[in-house]
C-alpha cells in the first residue's frame, strides 16, 4: 500500500445522524458522507446532484 505524507483531519460535525443516513443511502463509506457534509453537502438532493454531475 502507498504510504500517504499528510494526516487527514475531518472537521468536527455534529451530524452523526445525517452522515449515516447519507452513507446508507448512497452506499457510501461513512467517512466520505462526512466530508460531503463538511463541504456542504448536506441535503440527498444536494448529494444526488453532486454525483450526477460526476456521471
């Protein structure tokens, strides 16, 4: 395995509750609905658009 140079630090967030809602319902890591928390995302739609756009 590559061996990163950087220590990843999430923001703190007090939506527990959303990130998990958000990973059951994109099948995602719960790591990676945090971030999309922390970036903003914090709606299914707006994580829905999000992924669209990637397709």
């Amino acid at each position: 395995m590559i061996q990163s140079h950087y220590q990843w630090q999430l923001a703190d967030t007090d939506d527990s509750k959303l990130a998990t809602q958000l990973a059951q319902e994109f099948d995602l890591a719960p790591v990676v609905a945090q971030i999309l928390i922390s970036r903003g995302y914090d709606s299914s739609e707006q994580v829905d658009r999000f992924f669209c756009i990637l397709n």
